[in-house]
C-alpha cells in the first residue's frame, strides 16, 4: 500500500509569488491534515480537510488556505509569499477525522525555501 | 507557557544505555502521540496513546492521564534510534506538538 506523497519535495521560490502544495493520501483515507515546521516554532497545525470540507484551522494568515478533493488528494496554497514562510511542509492522513484515537500517517514533507 | 513540554531538549548517550523522554501537556486530550523524525524530515508515528502502556520492539511508551504526564523509553539505545522524538496531543480536533527531543545515540 502506498504511503502519503507530497510532491513536491523541494521547492523556491521568491518573496510575493504564491505556491501550491499537493498531498496524496493513503488509498481509503479520506482525512488530510497539513502541518508547517519551522526551527523557531517547530510543528504547527494549519488546517484539516475531511470528505472536502475543511473542519478546523490552526492560527495562520488567510493567505494559507486549501482544499481537498473528491479522490481526497489535497492541496494547499500559499499566496503573497513571505520570508517567514520558508518551511518544511507535511500533511498527514487518517482514515476518520482528526479527534479520534487513531495514527497519523505522515509524508515526506515539502521543504519550502523562499528567497 | 506552552501546552505540550517535553524534556530534555537534547539528549546524548553511549549505545546500549536506557533512553527516557518525557512529555508535559497542560490541555484536555483524547490521545497522546509519540513520533520519530529522520533527518531530511519524514515522519514516523511510534505510538498511539489514550491510557496505559505500550511497546513495540525496544521502544515503549507510557502514560499518566491524570498527571498529563507521557514517557517514551528506549532500551538497548542503537545509533540507528538518533532522530528527534517528538509528544503530540489531540486536543479539539487538531494536532499540538511539543518542541521536540533530538536524540543522538553514539556507538
């Protein structure tokens, strides 16, 4: 069974260009959750996506937004690039929404440089 | 303060000594996770944890609901165990993370 792909894996970009992350989860998981990390803040929640809806935010600018997609594959966006916005960037999946007793199933991550 | 803890922050040690990483978390939860991190970023979920206790191989984990309280421990420590570990908890609906333990196991 195939593991969650992000793609893609390494990324550049300037300061004011916006970018699209794309996740594919595990076959059969229709929970896709997104996650920035950074050295100073380490992990950070940015949102969840369940069955095409967005069902919880973390605390981040509107330029961070997403969506998800019938095959639930996902997708996030990040507009009007700034410095600070240089991360890695992972999504995880699940078989049911985030709040239940169940793993997390991480990908690689997209390490996100912005110059 | 932060809501997940976790101490020590860097942790050295000789192969084969008895590892333990422990978690603090102040908020309500439904569950505990613990996760392992390579270098080049990918993420391992170890375990999984509402109550009780865990193992699986040499690594197992424990918790202390009423304390808000979580050990990870790794016996006969081999370099390959050097990774960051990393405490999260499900609070309301999401994901907090503590700031992470890099471990560094020297043969």
């Amino acid at each position: 069974k195939a593991g969650v792909t992000q793609t893609p894996r390494y990324l550049i970009k300037t300061r004011g260009q916006q970018v699209t992350l794309s996740c594919s989860p595990i076959s059969g998981h229709r929970s896709v959750s997104w996650y920035q990390q950074t050295p100073g803040q380490g992990l950070q929640f940015l949102f969840e996506y369940f069955s095409e809806t967005q069902r919880n935010k973390g605390n981040f600018p509107g330029r961070f937004s997403g969506r998800q997609f019938s095959n639930s594959r996902s997708e996030m966006n990040v507009s009007t690039l700034e410095l600070g916005d240089s991360a890695l960037y992972l999504c995880a999946s699940s078989l049911r929404p985030l709040g239940g007793n169940q793993p997390q199933h991480f990908g690689d991550g997209t390490r996100l440089s912005i110059l | 303060k932060n809501e997940v803890e976790q101490s020590p922050q860097n942790l050295t040690a000789q192969e084969g000594e008895f590892i333990t990483i422990n978690c603090s978390y102040s908020v309500g939860i439904s569950a505990l996770h613990w996760l392992q991190q390579h270098p080049g970023g990918g993420i391992v979920s170890l375990f999984m944890l509402s109550s009780g206790k865990k193992k699986h191989g040499r690594l197992i984990a424990t918790i202390n609901i009423q304390e808000k309280h979580s050990s990870l421990h790794i016996t006969a420590s081999h370099p390959r165990d050097s990774a960051v570990y990393i405490c999260a908890v499900m609070g309301a609906q999401k994901l907090v993370f503590g700031q992470g333990t890099r471990l560094t196991i020297n043969p």
